[in-house]
C-alpha cells in the first residue's frame, strides 16, 4: 500500500510540475497552486480509472455482449460525458467550496461549546483504522445515494433530469456518467455536504468516489454478466443495474406506470432488499426511457451533448408548472 502511494504522490508530482503548475501560472492563477494541485491528483485518478475501464471492463463487454453496438455516435456522447466527470471537476469544486464554510461552522460550534461530531470516532480503537473506516463511509455513502437515487425517479422534477441517463439505448461502461449537469450539481452538492457534516478527509473522499465510479462504470458494461444468486446480493452486478435501466420495469413502480422503479442501490442491493424495491429477475432487457419507443410518442432525448442539456432543462421546465404531471410513462404493461 506505501508502494502505491509513494508512486501515486510520485506521478502527481510530476505532473503538477511539469504541466499544470505551468499552465496556471500561464493564465494568471498563482493564487490557485493549492488547489490545481489538488485538482492534479483527480486528473491523475480519472485517467487510471479509464484506462482501468479499458484494459479490464472493455474486456467483459468485447467478450459476453449482451447486444451488438448499432448507434456508436451514441456511445460517443457518453465518452464526452465520461472525460468530464472522470477529470473530477465537478465533486472537486462542490467538495473544496464546501470545505471552507464548513470549517467555520465547525469554529463556531467549538466557540460555542459544542463537540464536532466525526463518524469514524464512534467506536475507538476500531474506527479509527483507516480501512475500517473507509468501509464504514462507503457504506453511509451507499445508503444516503440509494434514497437520493430513489428520489431521482420519484419526484417529477428530478426525473425530468435524471431520465436523461436513462434515455441510452445502447448502455456501456461509459454510460455511467451521462448525466444533465444540473442533476450532477445537485448530487455532488449533497455528497460533499455529507461529507463534511460525519467528518470524511478529503483523501477518504476521493477513495470513496474513485470506487464507486469504477463500480458504476462495471454496473452499465454491456456484459452479460451476473454475480450468481448470492453474489447478487452482497455486491450490484452488471445484470442487476441493467435491470433498472429496463424499458418499463427500471423508472416505474410494480408496472403501473407510475415513477419509482427497482434495483436503485449504488454499491449495495441490500437497501432494495430491505425496502422492497429489488427486482432478481434473471433478465437482460432493452434499456431506454417508455416515452422513446415510437407507439409512446417517440420522445427525443437529444443526439449530441448541448442538445441533451437543453432538452433536459425543457423538461424541468415543464415539471415545475402548476398542475404537471409526469409524461415519461404511459402504459402499465410491458413493451
């Protein structure tokens, strides 16, 4: 494990020194070394993570495809979407912007009397190991993300934004990240606070974002790929996720037609287990959005990446007007 850091800080280093550190003293932002060099680091993580994408998922997809690739042009917006969420730029700005307010609550607390509260100091002696610890903020994670997911395809205005990812047709290991920025925001914002509010270093952030990127990045693989009866109980399984990306079964509650959906947990099925929203079909169904097959309106998500956004923020237009009503789900019964 030193090793890997050692060599980590190493890389870092030297390309803060040899690129970036340049760059922004280039553009006039000496005042912002501290944090590009920060940045640096989630650069250098977004790039292992892709090329951990292709040199190992981009395998199982090659191998045990569920479908044939027939809209590439599609997959490539997602690798857009990818390059700039992997790079970090969002949940590095929210996380560091963040950090300063939170400090001086923090010293306001304190002056007032009041303890801090830090979640790995709950067990002493145990806690305190940085594995365990890390296991255990994983898991937090895990849990607030499972609800907000649910939220995501529970309330009107939010799906409006979230059925962006799930209006891809042909689901990859890059289609993870697409995303309307605005939803992105608002997660990110929610995470970051999370973190600060139970007491999460930065390094233990960026472990917990860098593995469960790399894990949502395997859920969405077009692979045929299941983690056995157990396995798909203990870990979220390719199969598992495209289940929720289903056409009809994913974003709707029990096939009424109404929004909700199955299998919302990120890392963990056991909050679907425990709250009744998972769904074991053995099963590798179409994935898309109800309102894009063409017997349902044919409904256009958007082919490019501006389009996508704009579409989308059409969308949370219409959800927010008086009297709306959610136009992504019509039918009850399966296509």
């Amino acid at each position: 494990m030193d090793w890997i850091s050692n060599t980590f800080d190493s890389l870092q280093l030297a390309l803060y020194e040899g690129v970036v550190q340049p760059l922004v003293f280039g553009l006039g932002f000496g005042n912002l070394l501290e944090d590009a060099f920060d940045a640096t680091g989630w650069l250098l993580l977004g790039l292992v993570q892709i090329a951990v994408m292709l040199l190992g998922i981009r395998l199982l997809e090659r191998r045990w495809p569920v479908e044939p690739l027939t809209d590439r042009a599609a997959v490539r917006v997602d690798v857009v979407y990818t390059l700039i969420h992997r790079l970090g730029l969002v949940r590095l700005l929210m996380f560091f912007s963040i950090q300063p307010l939170w400090d001086w609550g923090a010293s306001e607390l304190r002056l007032a009397g009041l303890p801090v509260w830090q979640l790995d100091g709950v067990w002493p002696g145990v806690t305190d190991i940085a594995w365990v610890s890390l296991l255990l903020y994983l898991v937090v994670f895990d849990f607030v993300g499972y609800w907000l997911h649910r939220w995501q395809h529970g309330w009107n205005w939010w799906w409006a934004l979230h059925s962006l990812h799930h209006s891809q047709r042909q689901m990859t290991m890059w289609s993870d990240n697409r995303n309307h920025l605005l939803d992105d925001v608002i997660n990110a914002t929610a995470f970051a606070l999370l973190a600060r509010l139970i007491g999460v270093e930065p390094g233990q952030f960026v472990a917990i974002v860098v593995i469960t990127q790399l894990h949502e990045s395997l859920q969405h693989a077009n692979a045929r790929v299941s983690f056995g009866a157990w396995g798909e109980r203990l870990l979220v399984s390719p199969r598992f996720h495209r289940r929720h990306h289903s056409i009809g079964i994913g974003h709707e509650s029990a096939g009424r037609g109404t929004l909700g959906g199955h299998n919302f947990g990120v890392l963990l099925p056991v909050w679907d287990l425990l709250f009744g929203t998972a769904n074991f079909e053995n099963r590798f169904d179409a994935t898309g959005v109800r309102d894009q097959l063409p017997d349902e309106g044919g409904r256009d998500y958007g082919r490019g990446f501006w389009r996508q956004q704009w579409l989308g923020l059409l969308r949370l237009g219409a959800a927010l007007r008086p009297g709306a009503r959610p136009t992504a789900l019509r039918k009850a019964s399966d296509p």
